[in-house]
C-alpha cells in the first residue's frame, strides 16, 4: 500500500515546494506530486514543518566512538597508539555498544546512510557482525568497509593474512548481499597499512562482485611522505602502477595529493570522502574543495570517528566544511549554499553507488521532518541556508530510513533508548580501566 507524506515545505528539485506529496511503497519513493491524493488515510501530514533529504555519511569508524574526549590534543602518533591499544580489547558486545552508540547519534542529528571503515576483523567477522546488527537494530543503512590489514603495527585485533582478509570478506558479502540496508565493500587500510598484495585482493574482490572498495589515502603529512620514502612514488602514481586505480575506488581524506594525482583519480573516475572535522582534529590540512570539482571527482562529506571528531552530526560538519572552504581559500563565494546541501545529500548517494540522497522517484524514502519554528531554522525565508548553517539537533524531530521511521519525536523509535544508553554509558566507564 502506498503512504504519503506531506508538510508545509517539501524539498524537490533543488528548493522547497508547498504542501508536495511523497508516495512511498515498499521502502522506496513512488511519486512526487503537487496535487493531493484521492486517499485521505493513506496521508501522513505533518503540518507546520519541513520535509528534507536525510544525510549520507561516506566514511567513519563505529567503534571509536566510546573513545570521544579521550584522545583529544594528541599528535597523530600518540593518538594512533592510544587508539589501537584500546580497540584491541573489543569483543562483540563491545563492537555492538560503540557501534549502536555511532548510529543511535547519526539518525538522531538526520544521517541515515553511513559507510563505516571497521578494521578490528583480526580474531573473525564476530565483531563486524555485531556492527551490522546494531545498524539492523536501529535502522540505519550500512555499508560496511570490512577492513584488510596486514602491517606488523595492526597487533592481534586488526591483523589477517591475504587469504584469509579475503575468504572473510567472501563469507560476509554472500551473508548480506541480499539485505538491502546492508553492503559489504573490501576496504584495504592504506599503502601503509596494507601490503600491496592485500590491496590488490581488495581490488580484485570489488571488481569481481561490482562493489566500490575503500582507502585512507595520503590522510597526513607523514603519511604521504612516508609512502614516498618507502617507494620512491606518491601514493596515486604508486596505485596506478599496480593497476588498481578505477571508478571503483573511493580514497578517504585526500588532503596531502599532489596535482599530478588528483589528474590521476580524475582520470580513473575515482572519488573521494572529505572528512573536515576529523581533518582539522589532527592538525593537518584543509581539502581544496573547488580543485576536486574543477576535475570532476566526486566528493562526499564524512565525519571519520569520534576519536577525531567528538560529533557525528554532519549538518554541523557541513556547516564547518563551508567556513573551512572560504578560509582556505580566502573567499567568501568559494562553495555555495546548494553545493554543501549536495554535499550532505545526494553527492554522498553517489560516491557511495547507493539510490539515496534526494528525494526523486525511484530513490529510497530517506528523509527528516524538521520543525521550521526552532529558532535554528527561522527566518523560513532562508530555511536551504539556515539547514547548512544553522541547524539545531532540536530541529530534527522525525527520521525516516528505508520508508521506515526510526525517530519519532527526537527519539530512536526502534530500540528502548534509555535501556541501550544505560548500557553504552556502563560499558564506556570500564573501557579504559
């Protein structure tokens, strides 16, 4: 039977239209109409408010989110070591708390779509499964970058041979190739991180089953110049050179390329994940933006992990990507108020291969119900922009994931929250003990 929802304002085509009707059947957006449906009680209206595309978040890492305000003001390698020593006491059950954690914090400030980068795989898939049934639990849409790893510095928690990263990732993509809020992708670390024979693995695997395949890619000063030391090549030129580069890949951060690569992924149509805040955290770089568009590359918006974010909200991270964007490049027109809704939205449906992002028919019935009378969003005369720039959690009152509700009222709808959040906070105080 198809649903249909309605507000004062629903955003299509790029700008808000009074009182449109979205029919949804099935999970998916069947029309979009002005006119109003001869079935009254097939009608959902919510009134006095807005309805708008949820948030698509193309990179994080789930666990690390019990580790928030613990790694604050540390250099990168300080940060990394405190980092893997603690993941690598994770189990299941601690897999499942700090993922449900991540996801419960997205739907609630309007993410319904988030590829998590999980590289604690080493002892099995347990804990990558706890993970995608914390995503299944609250209702979020997954893609899950099961993490190859095979450098000596990974320890027990993180570390697999070629053949075995492989045979596991085969074992979960054929579990949930057929749960359509669930994908698997191979998901090498890095140059650093992965021998080149695992991030080939990786590449063949994607192409193989059609799939996108991901990496940290030249994500700090250090790194970058480490690959160089180490090969004699920048990062890009190195994975041209083995023949891995297509449209398939998606490298994450991007910030320390050189002109010469950033041709080389625009060439290969590869895309990219920009994570500012995580970006900013460690001290690195600012992303230029407008040099990625100027090639063509797809970008999407990311927050990483809470370890270097502290929030995965990413309306407030679209929000700092536009300041960070003007100040680098010291001007005020550097991105505009319709590229950043792109960015949050529909940008990030395409650089993850996923019918999400905007609301169109034939996409997925993801989207928020915001309360245009929070102060975050007044004047309504500027609601796009106020959305960007402004917008409050409070805002958020209702989220819909897949044609299903998954906040109502502010509040995740399908789990008993204060129960989970009881059980997030008693284990967060014994992580570190």
């Amino acid at each position: 039977m198809v649903t249909y929802y309605t507000a004062e304002y629903v955003y299509h085509g790029g700008k808000f239209e009074n009182r449109a009707y979205i029919g949804v059947e099935d999970g998916e957006i069947l029309s979009i109409s002005l006119e109003k449906p001869h079935t009254e009680d097939q009608v959902v209206d919510f009134g006095s408010y807005a309805i708008f595309p949820s948030a698509v978040n193309t990179h994080t890492h789930s666990f690390q989110s019990v580790l928030r305000g613990h790694v604050d003001d540390m250099d990168l390698a300080e940060w990394l070591r405190v980092v893997y020593a603690v993941s690598a006491k994770f189990d299941a059950e601690a897999s499942y708390l700090s993922a449900a954690m991540s996801f419960g914090e997205m739907l609630r400030s309007g993410t319904t779509t988030v590829a998590d980068f999980f590289y604690l795989n080493g002892r099995g898939n347990d804990n990558v499964r706890a993970v995608i049934q914390a995503a299944l639990d609250l209702g979020i849409r997954l893609v899950m970058g099961r993490t190859f790893l095979d450098a000596e510095w990974g320890g027990e928690a993180t570390r697999e041979s070629v053949e075995v990263a492989a045979q596991r990732f085969r074992e979960l993509h054929v579990e949930f190739e057929h749960n359509s809020m669930i994908t698997s992708h191979p998901a090498p670390h890095s140059i650093y991180g992965a021998s080149r024979e695992m991030i080939q693995a990786a590449h063949e695997l994607a192409t193989e089953y059609k799939l996108l395949w991901h990496m940290h890619l030249a994500d700090s000063k250090k790194s970058a110049e480490g690959v160089v030391d180490t090969f004699g090549k920048r990062s890009v030129n190195l994975l041209d050179e083995w023949g891995v580069l297509s449209d398939r890949f998606l490298g994450i951060h991007g910030m320390w390329l050189s002109e010469e690569e950033i041709d080389l992924l625009a060439k290969n149509n590869c895309r990219i994940s920009y994570n500012p805040a995580s970006n900013m955290f460690l001290g690195e770089k600012i992303l230029d933006l407008p040099e990625f568009y100027q090639h063509g590359i797809p970008i999407g918006l990311a927050t990483d992990g809470a370890a270097s974010n502290n929030a995965l909200n990413i309306f407030r991270d679209v929000r700092l990507a536009s300041l960070a964007q003007k100040v680098n490049a010291k001007n005020p027109q550097a991105i505009t108020v319709d590229q950043l809704v792109q960015l949050i939205t529909e940008d990030g449906g395409k650089v993850l291969e996923l019918p999400v992002g905007n609301l169109e028919i034939g996409k997925k019935a993801d989207f928020v119900v915001l309360d245009i009378l929070d102060y975050s969003l007044q004047p309504v005369a500027t609601l796009k922009s106020n959305i960007v720039h402004a917008i409050s959690d409070r805002a958020i009152r209702h989220v819909f994931c897949n044609g299903r509700q998954v906040v109502k009222d502010g509040e995740l709808a399908l789990v008993d929250e204060c129960e989970l959040l009881q059980k997030i906070s008693k284990f967060a105080a014994q992580i570190f003990k």
